[in-house]
C-alpha cells in the first residue's frame, strides 16, 4: 500500500449534498432556476411526488437517485449539456421569450441563427450545432418538457444546415510509433515521468480515451468512482473498462523492449508508487517523489501530450500554437488505428468500435488503392 499523507492534494470532485426540495416555495423556487437556465442537476427536478410526505428513508433515496442520475453522462457532457442550455435560455429571452417549455419553432430558428455568420458571433459548425441540440433535447427532458427533435421546424432546419455548411470532420493528428518514443523521451526519471510514461505507453498501446486512462482502478470495485481494473498476466496486461459502449476489455501484450513495454511500465509504476489498491493514475508531489490518493484528471492526459509534443520537437516546421491544435488525447487512439500492422478487425476491437468504418475514421495513413476496382472491372 503507498504512503498516504495529509499533506497530499485532496480530491475536490465530491461537492456538499444538494438541499432537499420538500415545500411549495422549494419547488417554485426549483421552477425559477430552471427558467433562469440552471443545471438540471442543482436544481432538484429528481424530487419526491407532491402528494407524498418526506421521511428519512425516502429523502435518503432522492438523493441515491440524484447520484445514480448525475451518472448518466460524463462529467464532461454535463458540463456542455449545462453551458448549452445556458446559451439557448440567454438567447431567447435577448428575444422575448422564456426557453420553457421549449418552442420546436423557436429551437428552428435558434439553430439558424447558430449557423448564420450575421451578426458578431461566428457560425458554429454542424457537429457544434447537432452537439448543441442535445444538449436542449437532454436539458427540456430533465426538466419534464421532453423535445421532439423530428419536428419539421427542427428537422428541417437541420438538414438544410447540413446540406449547405457540412463539412469533413477536423481531426487530430496521430501520433505515430516514432513520436510516441519521441514523446517519452522527453520525460524525466522520476516517479512523475514513470507514471507519465506509462500513460502515454498503456494509452498507445490499448487505444484508450483518456478517461479511460485515468478511471483505471488496480482491482475490481476499489473505489466508487472506477471506471475498469487491471488484470495483470504472464503475457500481458487485460484492462477491463466501463466504455461509453459498455463494458469491454482491452488485451495489452508485453513489447519486444522493457523499455517501451506499455506493461512494463505499468508494473513499474505500480512497483515504485507503492500502489496496490485504488486508482492506478494519482497525483504526485512536485518533486516527483511522491504519490498521493488523489485520482488524476483526464485534463492531464490532455495536458502531458501537448508538453511532450512541443518538447520533442514532433511537427517542429509549424509555429506552436499549431502543434499544440494539432494533438490531443485522441491522438493515441488515431496512433494505434494508423499503426497497427494488423487486420483491421483487430484494431476495431481494440478500439471498441461498434463498426469499422469508425475505426477507418481514426486511420489517418493506409494502404489505399490497395483493392483498385478499376482494374477489377477489366479498365
């Protein structure tokens, strides 16, 4: 078990309980901050029926319902969800109307004005703007207003947005098996570069999302908040992880070198940090000598990838702004889909993909004109 201290950072991800909605004033006062455009969450549309009086058990059970419901989308999503309704709340009442209930007319012309360059807000593009619709459709639900988004006044709109303004997806560059040595190379020998290193081998290696990374706990049911375990064998390491596809697992075999061994740096790691239960990725002093409790955040994974592209010099014919645009953590999993000299079935797999044309998506280099139908046809 590592060493923990009180000295070390303190997981600030749990907030104080919501207050309990339990009077006529509580609930319009619920209807407000909803109106105003709050987060669903905060504001107590999870609450009791009005003609049921509250009790212990019964309160206790709102609030277990209120976890199990904040736990149906990322962190992340919620987040947008949130600045999304916010948005749309602010836009209508610049415009003489309240968001609710929500006007499959007003979302039309709303999406309209999202794709329009007029004015001093520059048009966002369609994935902006179909991510924006859920984020209405998930926010009117919450609130009891549910959003019909095959309404001809939304529909429409949409399909002629995207028949005018669609445009091939932005991607993010790959990172590929050079850059990835390149990357840890730049990382220093402490316990912080080992724990690095290994995020970057076992992110690579297993084609993980980043909130894959750092969800990892070292077995099954450690903390609360886990995300997957690892199994660690004989020939490789087994991940198994609460994907947003499901649960799946991830086989990660031993390299042909200890020193880019995406297992062997895990088992290092672990080794060093004195981690035996609980999250695999946790904070460290700023000396590097010490490892704390606390759970890293997938903003780091984010983070450590753009420092180690600027310092290894990876697209160094580009000014830096560009680069830092250019990676992201996606970058690992369009690496392994671009790399792997494998049958694409495998690479699908890895990935978690539900088809391989997803998975064709993160291939930013292949063999093509490898089947030339030209030919086959006698041409």
């Amino acid at each position: 078990m590592r060493n923990l201290t009180n000295s070390g950072p303190k997981n600030s991800d749990t907030g104080a309980p919501e207050a309990e909605i339990s009077s006529s004033a509580s609930q319009e006062a619920t209807t407000e901050a909803q109106l105003e455009g709050g987060d669903a969450q905060s504001s107590g549309e999870i609450i009791l029926p009005a003609h049921v009086a509250g009790s212990g058990s019964l309160d206790s059970l709102v609030e277990t319902a209120k976890d199990y419901a904040r736990s149906a989308a990322s962190e992340n999503t919620l987040k947008a969800y949130k600045a999304d309704w916010a948005h749309f709340a602010r836009w209508c009442r610049m415009r003489g109307s309240e968001p609710l209930p929500p006007s499959p007319e007003f979302i039309g012309l709303y999406l309209a004005d999202l794709a329009s360059s007029e004015g001093s807000s520059p048009a966002l593009s369609v994935s902006t703007i179909e991510r924006r619709l859920s984020g209405l459709a998930w926010n009117a639900a919450q609130r009891g207003f549910p959003l019909d988004r095959k309404n001809r006044h939304i529909a429409t709109v949409l399909a002629g947005i995207k028949r005018q303004h669609a445009r091939p997806p932005v991607q993010k560059e790959a990172i590929l098996p050079e850059d990835i040595l390149a990357l840890v190379a730049t990382l220093p020998f402490d316990l912080r570069g080992l724990r690095d290193r290994t995020i970057l081998l076992l992110g690579y290696a297993g084609g993980l999302r980043r909130s894959e990374i750092v969800s990892l706990d070292v077995g099954k049911d450690d903390t609360p908040d886990s995300g997957g375990w690892t199994d660690i064998l004989e020939d490789g390491a087994v991940l198994t992880l609460n994907a947003k596809t499901g649960w799946r697992e991830v086989e990660i075999g031993r390299g042909s070198s200890e020193a880019t061994c995406p297992v062997h740096a895990l088992e290092e790691w672990l080794h060093f940090a004195k981690i035996d239960f609980g999250p695999v990725f946790v904070r460290t002093s700023r000396d590097g000598k010490r490892a704390f409790d606390a759970r890293l955040s997938d903003k780091h994974v984010a983070r450590l990838i753009k420092t180690t592209v600027l310092k290894s010099g990876i697209r160094a014919d580009l000014p830096e702004a560009d680069r830092l645009a250019l990676f992201s953590g996606h970058s690992l999993r369009a690496g392994l889909a671009s790399s792997a000299e494998v049958d694409e079935r495998h690479v699908q797999k890895q990935l978690g993909h539900a088809s391989a044309e997803m998975t064709r998506r993160y291939q930013r280099r292949r063999d093509r004109f490898k089947v030339n139908l030209t030919k086959a046809v006698g041409l």
